[in-house]
C-alpha cells in the first residue's frame, strides 16, 4: 500500500515569507506553477538539482525547507547509501577554442535555431578534420544556447578508447556531486542513476566530441525531456543511430571562404600569391584543418620578412603531397577539446592515420586501392570501385561507415583529396600498384563499351575514365589505351571535348602505330578526320580521312567506304566538286559492296548538296528524298534531319516557305529529341532565314542568336561564319549598318580561315550589298567582281546568278545602264535556269531600270 502524501509546510511557509506566489516562484527556477504546486503538496518531491535551486532562492539548507532524503539502493554493491551532498556546480565546461571558425558562420546559427528549438539528440558528422569539434566547441559559446541551456552547458571529450567511468566521475564534479560522494560509486549503472535524478528537469546541453562508439555516446544522455545532447563523429551511421533525422553533414569549405580562411590565418599573404594558394586549397580540398596547418605555416614563414621563403613555401606545398600531410603543430587539449594525449601534436597524417589504423587489414588496402580513383569533387561507380579493390561490397561498406569514403548517390562514391593522398603515399608495394592500376584499366574499359551510348553514364564517369587513359598510358598498356580511345571517341566529339580529344587521339594513334594495327590506325584517323571537321579545320580532316584511306586500302578493310565518303564531303565543303565526285563514287561502291546503309545514307546527302551547289536542283531533290526514306526507314534520325534541312533550302530557293518551315520543324524536332546539337544550330539558323524571307526581322533575329550560342558551345566555325552572315543580312535590311559590317567581317575572317569558298563568296555578296546601300558602289563592284570569279571557278551557278546581279546593280548606281542590264539579263537566265525563285526580284528589277 502507498504512503499518503503530506504537504510540505515549510516550504510554502518559505514562500510566504518571501510574499511570492507559486508563479514568480515558478518564474526563477523556469518551472511551471503546477510542479510547484505539486511539490508543495507533497505530490512529488523535487530533484536533487531542484531541492539545490530552492536552497539558493531562499537562502536555506535543504533541512530548513522540509526536504527529507530517501534511500536508495545502489545498482552494483547491493547496499544502501544516503543521497550525496551537492557542490556548487561548474554549469559551463565549453573548450575555449579560438574563433578560427570563417565561412561557418550560417551553419552555426542554423544548428543553434534547430537545437532550441527541437532539443533532443543532434549530431555533426563528417570526415577527420573537417573542424566537427571547433563547431561543437562554438557552438556552446553562443550567446543564444547558453541563454536558453542556463543550467548546464557540459563538455565531454571520448574519443577512440575512452575511460568512461572517469569521464562520468568528472561530468558528477561539474554537475556539483562532491568528490567523497563520488568515491562511494564503483561503477558506471548507480553513478548514471544519481546524475540521472540530479539533472531531472533541469534544461541543460551536452556537447559529445569524438564519439566511436554508439554505446559511450549513449552513456552521457543522462538527463530529462530538457537536456540536448550533440555529439560529433567522422563515422556516419554512428551518428545516424544516435540523431536519427537530426544529423548535419559538416562538409568542407568551399573556395572563397577557404581563401578568406587562409589569408585571416596568414594576413600577410598578398594578392600576388592567390593563384598558388587556390591551387593549394584544391590539393586539400578545403579541409579546415588542412586549411589550418597551412595557414599557420605560411603565416610563420611571411612574418620572417623575406618573401623567397614565402614563396618556396608555397611551391613546395603545391607540389609535394607528403610535405602537406605531415604539416604539424603542437596540440593543446583544454583549448581545442580534442581526446589527444597531453603534449601531442596534430597533423593531417595523424588525424587520418586514427581512422585508418582502426581498420582490419582487408579494409586498409582497399582503401589504399582506391587511392588510383580521381579524388572529390569527382565521384565514382560502385562496379568500379569494386573491381578496383577487388573486394566484395561488406569492404566498401566498411570504408563508407569509417567516414573514409563518402556515399554520393546512389551507387556512386567520392574519397577526400587528402584521404586518396594519405593512401596513396601508403601505398608501398610496387607489384600492387600495378596490379590495382591494371584492374583499374581493364575494368573501365569494358565500363566504356557496356556504356558508350549513354552520355549521361559516359559523362558522369569521365574523370575515372581519364585516371585510366592515365595509369595505360604511363603503363603502355597501348592495346586497352586504343580500345578504351576508340570507344568513348565519338562521345568526346558531340561534347566537344576537343581539348581530351587533341590528348587522347594521338597518344591512341600512337598506340596503334605501336601495336601494328592497321584497322585501329584507320579508325583513328577516321575520329581525327571527324574531329577535325566538327571544328571545320578542312584541310586537317581531308589529310586525315586520305591517311586512313591509304591504311584501308592496303588492309582491304570495310572502313574504306566511309573513308572515302567522309573525304569527298568534305573537299564539297571546300568547293571542289568534281574531286568531291570523285572520291564519292568510289565511296559508294565500297558501300554497297559490304551493304553499309549508314554510309549509303550519308553518300547520298553528299551527292545531293553537290547536284544542288552546281545547279542541279532536280537530282538534288531526288536524292535527298531518297536519303531520307533510307534514313527514315533506318531510324537514322541525324540523316533523316540533315534531309529535311536540305530539303528545307530548296523550298526556300523555290519561295515555298510554308514548305520549308514544315521540313525545318520537322528537322528540329528530331534533333531536339536526339539531342543532336550541331543539327539543332543548322535548322535554327534555316528557320531564322525563312523568317528574312517573310521579313520577320524579330524573329529572325531571335532564332540566328539561338543557333549561334549552339554554334559557339560547340566551336563549329562553319555554323557560326553561316549564322553570323544572316545576323549581317537581318541588320543590313533593317539600317543598321555599322553592326551589320561587324557581323559581316567576322562571318568572312571564319570562312576564310576554314578555307570554305561557297561561304567566302556568300558573304562576299552581302557585303557588295551593304556597301549598295551606304552609297559605295566601286567598293561593292568590287566585292561582287571576286565573288564571281571565284563562283565560276566552283561552278556554283547559284553565286554566279547572284555575284551577276549585284554587279548590274553597282553598275546602276554608277550609272552605268547598259552594264546594269548586260548583267541583269545574265543574273536572270541563270536563275531561270536554277527555278530559283530570286528570278522574279531580278526581273522586276529589270523592267524598273531606266536608262540614266
């Protein structure tokens, strides 16, 4: 049966005394009126910590107020003891580490919003270094926490093998127990228990730094509903099990603040060495303590007032990896609340090492494997890394719950550049480097042909794929460099990785040159070719193409006819038709001899653009129409738009702009769902001239500049010189005169250097016509006289119908009527002749002419 409870007379005896009602004595302990109540009535009897404020408010023992002390037996030793008797107590242990906190300044107050306002357990989690403790540590050294945690703000440093029972002896001190009280518990169970009931409901945080163990974490969360408990930890499920949804990933700095932290270690610093110490922030990622360790040397080194020593530092740092590591300065624990023992020094090397040395051996050499993957912020797939560490996924689930290696997205990881330094320089045995180089090697090559036609997959994994060209190159694995090249050659091409590609093609070339094999040669010079027509550099990619075809012949091998094909469109592009046909036929042959259709389909879109620049219009319109039904038919949709644009443009010459603006859109379509860029920048540029046609000029203008970003992302000189001239055309007719001649100059200096003669000669004849239309017709004689030169030379009756007309014109404004119409009647009959609808602006133009 329960013992009846009696108020406690004195105490509200004492409250009376002071003429307080329940509430203002509720007020200053931060209680409500009812546990008061509760306590004066005899309900319930307050905490240990509670009978101690009272004590303090009205200045009396607990005796006086009318506390009686129960017994209570202890957990272990199964005997009695009599409640301890309490000292002041010590309500804030924060370290007192200094305020080399730049750029952390939002997640601080962040953390510090979420812990007033949820309470419970938090934690920071992130990798050695990384500055968890300093956060912790300013944490606590908030105003705003030690406002709201008035009652107790409590440091507890664990560590790798932490005394708890020492530690829980100290945290009794603080919290007031006396050290004679203390001496009577032996063992963690019946101290856990008194700190338990002496904290109640008393609001107070414990900061947790270094936790290894989810069991010590848990040791410490001692208090009531009122106590906040944060611990850190470099391991992230730890910190998982201990916060549950209240964990914050502390991540490294990024570039600016790193620089900010960087030069407030070292202010002497000076702008002049900023390109180094980005380059140093980037060796170690922005790991704080890096960042720390380097500041504070290239601190000492600038105060010694001779700049060579600042800048010998600086180099040194940039390139030497074990020199970064093994930076170290003397570690003091009260200030930087670290579990090291006293007089030991921090380093990168040290602070890696803990976390590493703690791994089984199986799990330390995968991690010093995975040193050969490219470091954050480049990520990696799971097959890879497997494959490189040749281990089963328990292992690099071990590295991931060591915070050594980070998980990025779903299968795909990052390891810290200081952490892939750390392995690499562990890596000791030679014979295993090169077998784990090997793995690395074989493994991405598959990865690449099981891949090449997702570019999202390709693109995401370039850096790996580059760390493997790397460790083939250096180790002449020349036959998987070649096939690794080969495969991935068309993905750097539509991405425009020119810079890989002017890399990684000769150093493949060179490869097969090496290996003697013929048909990796003639593939090589067939992506060389290509490449180098993408950025329209002609001449380079016909000599490539000729290479190949040369390889090809003599090997009887199947590449031939593309070879040849590709070779003939592009000596077309430089206006020499008849060896364009040449190469052509032969192209042909070969390709229907081994039923290529991909090279029949681009054969006959060659063909075509030749009939149509020499004025066969009609066997132009046959061939594309039968080139995309092939393509068509093929699911080919990159042929079947180059069709349609085709096709577009003799609409166009027909004045069927209806027509061509179906191609076009149709065209359009394909290359948007297929992304195929260089055809987007085609049909844009095509559907801004229609709108010239249909004098459009905002629209017109609108598409050009569409077409022209897509050109200059892709560095495709030919578009751009295309796009620029109709930005010329579109300002010429609207007045613009002075931009016209800038868009003009720049679409002739692009044409000129690619050698592209059809489109020297274009933009030729729009500048004749400026030059009409400012009042300058010698200048513009002149121009139309080059172009029709050079358009007869080509055979480009089209030019020529066109250079003749602008001549008539020049004449007329000189005066000169009967050159005007001698020249007139010339343009005409060619453009009759083409069907090309330009015929009627020059007829009419013709029977406006008066004689002068």
């Amino acid at each position: 049966m329960s013992e009846k409870s009696e108020p406690n007379e004195r105490l509200q005896k004492a409250r009376f005394q002071h003429k307080w009602t329940q509430a203002e004595v509720a007020e200053q302990l931060q209680v409500s009126p009812i546990t008061v109540n509760r306590w004066e009535q005899g309900v319930t009897q307050p905490s240990l910590f509670y009978q101690r404020a009272l004590c303090e408010l009205f200045g009396m023992t607990d005796e006086e107020l009318g506390f009686t002390r129960k017994k209570r037996q202890s957990a272990s030793s199964g005997q009695r003891r009599s409640t301890p008797p309490l000292l002041p107590m010590s309500n804030f242990t924060v370290p007192l580490i200094r305020a080399d906190l730049v750029g952390r300044e939002q997640l601080i107050q962040r953390i510090v919003d979420q812990v007033v306002i949820y309470k419970g357990a938090f934690a920071l989690s992130g990798l050695p270094g990384v500055g968890k403790t300093a956060l912790a540590a300013a944490i606590g050294q908030q105003n705003q926490i030690q406002q709201y945690f008035h009652q107790g703000i409590f440091w507890i440093s664990l560590g790798e093998r932490p005394h708890l029972f020492s530690i829980l002896k100290q945290l009794a001190l603080k919290l007031g127990l006396s050290p004679a009280a203390i001496e009577q518990y032996n063992d963690l169970a019946g101290l856990s228990t008194t700190l338990h009931d002496l904290i109640g409901e008393s609001r107070m945080l414990f900061l947790i730094d270094d936790a290894w163990q989810i069991a010590d974490a848990l040791s410490f969360r001692l208090g009531g509903p009122q106590c906040c408990y944060l611990i850190t930890t470099r391991f992230p499920a730890l910190a998982h099990a201990f916060a549950h949804e209240h964990v914050v990933p502390v991540h490294e700095l990024p570039l600016e603040e790193s620089l900010a932290f960087l030069y407030y270690l070292a202010p002497l610093l000076t702008e002049e060495h900023r390109i180094a110490i980005e380059e140093i922030i980037q060796s170690v990622g922005g790991l704080p303590l890096a960042l720390q360790l380097i500041g504070h040397y290239l601190d000492i080194q600038a105060r010694s007032g001779q700049p060579r020593r600042v800048f010998t530092a600086l180099q040194t740092l940039r390139q030497n990896i074990e020199e970064r590591l093994r930076l170290t300065e003397p570690c003091v624990p009260w200030e930087q609340g670290l579990s090291r023992p006293f007089g030991s020094s921090i380093s990168l090397q040290t602070t890696i090492e803990i976390s590493d040395q703690a791994l089984p051996p199986k799990v330390r050499e995968a991690l010093r494997a995975l040193s050969v993957l490219p470091a954050k912020p480049a990520h990696f797939a799971e097959e890879i890394a497997l494959a490189v560490i040749h281990e089963p996924f328990a292992v690099l689930d071990r590295l991931v719950d060591s915070g050594l290696l980070e998980s990025y997205l779903p299968g795909r990881y990052q390891i810290h550049q200081t952490i892939a330094d750390y392995a690499t320089l562990a890596r000791k045995d030679n014979k295993k480097d090169i077998r784990i180089e090997k793995r690395l090697v074989i493994c991405v090559i598959e990865y690449i042909h099981a891949h090449k036609a997702d570019e999202h997959v390709l693109e995401q994994d370039i850096e790996t794929i580059l760390a493997a060209f790397e460790a083939a190159y250096a180790k002449d694995m020349n036959e998987e460099l070649l096939k690794g090249v080969l495969g991935i050659a068309t993905f750097f091409i539509d991405q425009c990785y020119y810079d890989l590609v002017d890399i990684w093609f000769p150093r493949a070339l060179q490869a097969a040159q090496k290996l003697g094999d013929q048909e990796g040669l003639a593939m090589m010079y067939l992506k060389i070719g290509i490449s180098a027509e993408r950025r329209s550099h002609f001449p380079d990619a016909e000599q490539m193409y000729l290479q190949g075809v040369a390889i090809a012949e003599r090997a009887q091998l199947p590449l031939l006819a593309q070879l040849l094909v590709r070779a003939s469109g592009i000596v077309g592009d430089m206006g020499e038709y008849v060896r364009s046909l040449t190469y052509l036929e032969r192209g042909v042959q070969k390709a229907q001899e081994i039923n290529d259709q991909e090279t029949l389909c681009m054969a006959l879109l060659y063909q075509g653009e030749t009939a149509d620049n020499m004025g066969d219009y009609e066997q132009a319109s046959l061939l594309y129409q039968q080139g995309l039904e092939i393509s068509l038919q093929s699911e080919n949709w990159w042929y079947a738009g180059a069709f349609l644009q085709d096709m577009g443009v003799q609409a166009v010459r027909r004045g069927e702009y209806d027509q061509a603006n179906t191609y076009y859109q149709q065209g359009l379509e394909y290359a948007q769902r297929f992304q195929h860029l260089q055809r987007q920048a085609a049909l844009l540029m095509n559907i801004g001239m229609v709108a010239i046609h249909r004098q459009r000029y905002d629209e017109a203008r609108k598409r050009s500049h569409e077409s022209l970003a897509i050109a200059r992302k892709l560095h495709h000189r030919l578009r751009i010189s295309s796009v620029l001239q109709n930005l010329g055309m579109i300002e010429r007719i609207e007045g613009n005169y002075d931009q016209a001649e800038r868009y003009l100059q720049e679409s002739l200096h692009l044409a000129q250097a690619m050698n592209q003669h059809w489109l020297i000669n274009e933009t030729r004849g729009e500048l004749g016509l400026l030059a009409l239309q400012q009042g300058k017709p010698h200048e513009a004689r002149l121009l139309f006289h080059q172009m029709l030169i050079e358009a007869q030379k080509m055979q480009g009756l089209q030019l020529v119908a066109q250079a003749y007309f602008g001549l008539a014109q020049s004449a007329a404004a000189m005066g000169e009527s009967i050159e005007a119409k001698s020249s007139g009647h010339q343009s005409l009959e060619l453009f009759q002749q083409l069907k090309d609808a330009q015929q009627y602006q020059v007829k009419t133009w013709l029977e406006q002419l008066r004689p002068l």
